[in-house]
C-alpha cells in the first residue's frame, strides 16, 4: 500500500479520525504485506507497535501445558495488539497470521504521544478500548455455555470462522479437543 492508500484506509475504516488528525495518524503508520505463518507479536516478547488488519487473517494464542490455546481470531478492520504491547511490556499471547495479509503498523510510542495532543486519536483509541472491553464480555458469556451452544452461537455470528480457521484452532478457541468440535459439528 502507497502512503495515500494508508490514510484512504485509516479514514474510511476509522471515522473517529479525519483532517488533520488523520494527517498526523498516518504519519505514523506503515504498511506491511506478510505471509501466512508471520508472528507478529510473541508471548513473553515485548512490543513497540500494533497493527491494524486491512486484509488477511490472525490468531492470538498462548501455550497451556505444551498445547496451543486459541484466544481471538482477527479479520479485516480488526486491531491486533496485546495489552502489553500498548505500553511496551511483554506480551501475554503469540499473534500469527493464518492467511498473507496486508497491515498498518503503528508505533505505540507515536501513537500514544499523538493521542496526548490530539482529541480525534484519544478518542479513536477509547473507541478500540471499548470495543476489546465488549469482546471480552462476549467472551465471558461463551465460557458460560455448553461446548455445543458454544459453537453454535460463535459460528452464527461468525459463519467466515468455518471458511478461515482451521478445526484445530476453532476447537482450542471453543475450549474442546478437535474430536469433539467434530462430533459437535456432526449434531449441528
């Protein structure tokens, strides 16, 4: 992506940012086109950016016990970051890309100083913690159903996970051994 088509993207996608305060938020963003298999941001690692998925896919685990454990899928439109990547500490999960993918990289330093002097990126990054507060909601009410309520709700509100992740991966994000998402699936 060319400069003008990062802050194209960063000011249909992101309306909380437009004039000038898009200017400087695009100042400060790059783009980046990586392969499948890309980590982006591995746990125990620190972190001096986030990225924002303009094509492509990502999953953020952690390892339990010598197995990975899925916490959230990203698709377009999505932040990919970690709690502590936004202030420099260590990251509590790995972010790989599962497709090649295009994305805006933005410093979290930068970003942070802008967001300082700049109501229109404060409010932005409100927006993005709001939305990660919801996701975390959500999440909650998941754990609380039955492995087979679990995937039908996430899969009825999310039919592209069954396009774009594979069985494994949406069986450790479902809290389920890839086995029984199968005999799930086959009830569903």
């Amino acid at each position: 992506m060319t400069a003008l088509e990062v802050k194209t993207f960063l000011g249909t996608v992101q309306d909380h940012v437009a004039g000038e305060s898009l200017e400087e938020l695009s100042a400060i963003a790059d783009s980046l086109t990586l392969p499948k298999g890309t980590v982006l941001m591995r746990e125990g690692k620190s972190h001096d950016c986030f990225y924002i998925l303009v094509r492509g896919s990502a999953k953020a685990f952690q390892w339990k016990d010598g197995e990975v454990s899925c916490s959230w899928f990203a698709f377009e439109n999505d932040v990919l970051a970690t709690m502590g990547a936004l202030d420099g500490q260590a990251s509590d999960e790995t972010i790989e890309l599962m497709e090649d993918s295009t994305l805006i990289q933005i410093k979290s330093n930068a970003f942070a100083q802008l967001a300082e002097n700049n109501l229109a990126v404060a409010r932005l990054s409100f927006h993005w913690l709001a939305e990660h507060t919801k996701f975390l909601g959500e999440q909650l009410d998941l754990n609380a159903l039955s492995s087979r309520d679990r995937y039908e709700k996430i899969t009825a509100a999310h039919p592209e996970l069954l396009q774009r992740v594979s069985l494994t991966d949406l069986a450790s994000f479902l809290g389920m051994r890839r086995e029984t998402l199968s005999r799930v699936r086959g009830k569903a």
